[in-house]
C-alpha cells in the first residue's frame, strides 16, 4: 500500500481512501499499525477540524432515523458529514450500522456523507481506539460535521463523550410522570437532550418529557463550559424532520459560546491527554499479557509469591520498577 498516494488521495476527500485507512487503523496487524500510525502523523498536519457530535440512546429511540433526517439537513446545506459508531457488539442485538445502511439509505447515498459501520470488537478500549482515529481521518479528509452514535447502554457513552465536542442525549417520549431511569452520570454528560418522536399521538407525552427533563436539568450543577440556559432540553420528530432546526441552531449557539470563552479548546487538549493517558495504560496491560520478558518476570514472582517466599505488594513492587 502506497502511504504517500493514499494521505494525499484522503486529503482530497476520497470516500474510498477514507474507508481504506479506516481498515488501516482498525487493523491488529503490527506492519499495519506502524503504517496507520505514520498516516496519522503525516495528516495531523492538515489542520482541519470537525464539528464532533456524539449521539446516545436506548435500542429503538430513533437514532438512526435522526442522524438519516439530521444529516440529510446539514448535507443540503452544503456540509460534509460523517458518520461513526462506537458499540462494544455485545451490546448490539445483531443490528450494527452496516445494517443500519439500509435505514439510513438516503445519507449512505448521498455523496456529501460518508457512513462507516462498527467494528466488530467486543473490548471497548479497542473500540475506542479505532473510533479517536476514524475522526481524525474524517477530519483530514475535510468532513465538516462527524456524528458519532452510541447505544445508551454501559460505558460507550463515557467513551462517546470523551470524543465528541458536544453530547446529545436522544430520549423517546416517557408514559408517566418520572424520568426514563436515565443515569445521572449520562445527564450530566448531555449538552442537548432531544425527545423523539413528538409527532402525532405521542406529542402531547413528548412535550412533557421535555417539561420533566428541562426541570432535571435545572437541578444539576452548573457546569463551566455552559452558557446561561444549557444543558437543554426540546421535542424533535425525525420521522417529520421537525425540530431539527432549531436543535441545530442551539448546537451551534453553544459551539460559538464555547469557541469565545475557550470552552471548546480546553475541551479537545483535555481529551487528547486523557487519550494520552488510556493508551499507556492499554499499552502496559499489553506488555504484560504478551509474551516477553515482562511476562516472565510476572510468572516468576507470581510463583515466588505462591512459595511464600515474597509478599505481594514486595513483588508487585519489584516487577512495576522494571517496567
Ligand atoms: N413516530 C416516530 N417514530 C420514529 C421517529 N424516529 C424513529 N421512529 C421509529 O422508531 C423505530 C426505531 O427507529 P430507529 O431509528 O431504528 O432507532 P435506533 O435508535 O436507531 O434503534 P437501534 O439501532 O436498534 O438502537 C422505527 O420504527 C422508526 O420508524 C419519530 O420521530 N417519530
Ligand atoms: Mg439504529
């Protein structure tokens, strides 16, 4: 594979160089990765930037049909959007994106988008790994808008968040009066949350899922990076197309608040070091369970330990000094 031909074909906004380096970085094979991490390097100098909109939500709240209708409108009005996953695929119930295609059939043919499925690993850290440079490939092939989805379940959304410059929370509309068993912890990750499916018979319960969560949100602590009046809540249809306007509006409202102030910035350095910081740990999980000498050392002390010759936290100390 040429490296050369494919950074520059990528540059030039080339679908086919953009899935190819995907395969690339998504790649386990050592050649390939020391070739994917050079793509990187050599791109990081293009110095384009995306729009990073992570999106999160249970199995049939709309999410596909939202990021269908949602694209669609940022591609007409020019953009060039992509679109990721990020699921652990034992958290999927056999559909994936690549299933998703098929409902996503207008986005995945228009030529201003590009849709990539998951990849099937089931360790998120991987996952994780190859979604972080999947965006950075999609910004130096010049994508405006990178939407990246995430099932509401577990930990992708912690994932999703610490990839995204801002997190939508997609609820459906809720029968009673209390809230859908959202965690907190996702509450307080969600810059705009969107109840789908305020259309027809389920407007009226939409409006007051809306009701209840603008109150929620009302509740949580302040967060820095937010201006007066955010997080968010507002009723949108999908399948309608209706309110998607207005929520991209209050996307971009905020964005430009967070450029002004330093927000969005310290958001994305913020990142890069906790970015930083998972793939040494990854990195040492990984010298220990391949085979090596730091493997060996391990079993050795583990079996002094065994002897009783050695305390645990005496051989746990001996091996991390000779990492
Ligand atoms: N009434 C109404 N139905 C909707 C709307 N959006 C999605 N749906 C329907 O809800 C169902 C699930 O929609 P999807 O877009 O596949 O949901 P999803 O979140 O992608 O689901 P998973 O991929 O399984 O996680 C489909 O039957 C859609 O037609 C909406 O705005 N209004
Ligand atoms: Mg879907």
């Amino acid at each position: 594979m040429d490296m050369t031909d494919l950074a520059s074909r990528l540059a030039s906004g080339d679908r086919r160089a953009l899935a190819r380096a995907i395969t690339l970085v998504e790649s386990r094979r050592a050649d390939h990765r020391e070739a994917a991490l050079a793509l990187l390097a050599d791109l990081a100098r293009s110095g384009r930037e995306a729009l990073r909109i992570g999106l999160s939500g249970t199995p049939g709240v709309g999410k596909s049909t939202f990021i269908e209708s949602f694209g669609l409108r940022l591609t007409g009005q020019g953009l060039k959007v992509a679109v990721l996953a990020v699921d652990p695929s034992s958290a999927r119930s056999g559909g994936s994106i690549l299933g998703d295609k098929t409902r996503m059939e207008r986005l995945s043919r228009d030529p201003q988008a590009f849709i990539r499925p998951s990849p099937s690993q089931t360790h998120l850290g991987g996952v994780a790994r190859r979604t972080r440079e999947a965006v950075a490939l999609c910004e130096a092939a010049g994508f405006d808008v990178i939407l990246i989805e995430t099932v509401g379940v577990g930990q992708s959304e912690t994932v999703v968040a610490q990839l995204c410059d801002l997190f939508l929370l997609l609820l459906a509309p809720a029968g009673g009066d209390e809230l859908q068993g959202v965690k907190r912890g996702i509450m307080e990750m969600a810059d705009l949350i969107l109840v789908n499916k305020a259309d027809g018979d389920l407007k009226p319960a939409a409006l007051r899922t809306v009701a209840d969560y603008a109150g929620a949100l009302r509740l949580l602590r302040r967060r820095p990076q937010d201006p007066e009046g955010f997080p968010k809540a507002m009723p949108v249809s999908a399948l309608e197309e209706q309110g998607l306007a207005d929520a991209w509006a209050e996307m971009q409202a905020l964005v430009a608040w967070r450029r002004e102030t330093g927000h969005f910035d310290r958001r994305r350095a913020e990142q890069a070091r906790h970015w930083f910081e998972e793939e040494v740990r990854e990195g040492l999980l990984a010298v220990l369970s391949r085979p090596g000498p730091a493997r060996d050392r391990m079993a050795r002390l583990g079996a002094a330990v065994t002897r009783g010759e050695i305390t645990p936290e005496a051989a746990a100390a001996e091996l991390l000094t000779t990492l």
